[in-house]
C-alpha cells in the first residue's frame, strides 16, 4: 500500500466506512438538530452540533488550502464549535451535515488526484491530514459518547 492508498484508507474509515469503529458520518446519521443541540452537564462538555462545527471548520480550511483558495475565518480552536450556529431549526442541522459531508468528499476528491509524488514533496499537508484524520475519530469517539448518554445511539451498534 502506497502513501496515497494508505490516506484514502483512513479517511474512508474515518469519515464513512465502517471498520473496527463507526466512522463519522455514522456517527451523526439520523439524529435531529435538538439531539444534536442537547449538552450533558458541565462546563467542559460540548454538543454534537459543536463537535461536528469543529470537525467541519477544519475540514472545509485543508479543502480549501488544496483548492489553492484564500482561507479567512482565522479561528482558534475555541471558535471552531461555534463555526455554524446552533438552533433547534432541522433544516440548519441538515445544512451542516451536508456541508461535512461535502467537504468530506472533496477532500477524498483532491486526495485521489495527488500523485506519490505530490505528497512526497508535500509533507507538511500528509502529515496534516493524518492529524485531520487522526482528530476526526477522536471527536466521533465523543459524539457516539453524547449519543449514548442521551439514548439516542442505536442498539444494535
């Protein structure tokens, strides 16, 4: 398996293919925006809908790095969960899922475009996208956490 195959390999399992974890996309299938709004107590803790607005501020920045595009929402890491805005409005949910999924599959576009070559000489972008990668099944990890807390996480998984 080459460096290319090995990346697309992770990304698949990380975003939509289900391996020895359920991938992210799974994660979030099926739940409404007030199960993704919802919060377990504490300070510390986040909803799902903050999770995925985090996981998708980092997605849609690398995209567009590759794209070539100027990216201009400089965000910290603490802003990221804000990137959408929250709401109990099902089609603003929908919206956001759609854009992860989007830029889930452009990424999985442009990574299947690069040569060995291309990554090879791009070190700094393979190395940030097993970090991207890596960083998606941690979250997925929290939100199928917040998804059993709430009882929303199916039980034949």
């Amino acid at each position: 398996m080459n460096r290319k195959e090995m990346l697309l390999n992770v990304l698949d399992k990380t975003y939509d293919k289900e391996s020895w974890f359920a991938p992210l996309k799974d994660s979030i299938e099926g739940i409404t925006a007030g199960q993704a709004s919802w919060k377990p107590s504490g300070d510390a803790t986040k909803s799902i809908w903050e999770n995925v607005n985090h996981l998708l501020y980092y997605k849609e920045r690398i995209v567009a790095n590759l794209e070539g595009r100027e990216w201009t929402q400089n965000l910290d890491g603490d802003q990221t969960f804000s990137f959408t805005e929250q709401s109990n409005e099902e089609n603003e949910w929908k919206k956001v899922v759609e854009r992860l999924d989007n830029s889930s599959c452009r990424l999985r576009q442009l990574l299947s475009n690069m040569t060995d070559e291309d990554l090879k000489r791009d070190s700094f972008f393979e190395l940030k996208l097993m970090d991207l990668l890596l960083h998606d099944a941690y979250h997925t990890g929290q939100i199928i956490q917040i998804r059993k807390m709430q009882g929303s996480w199916p039980s034949h998984r």
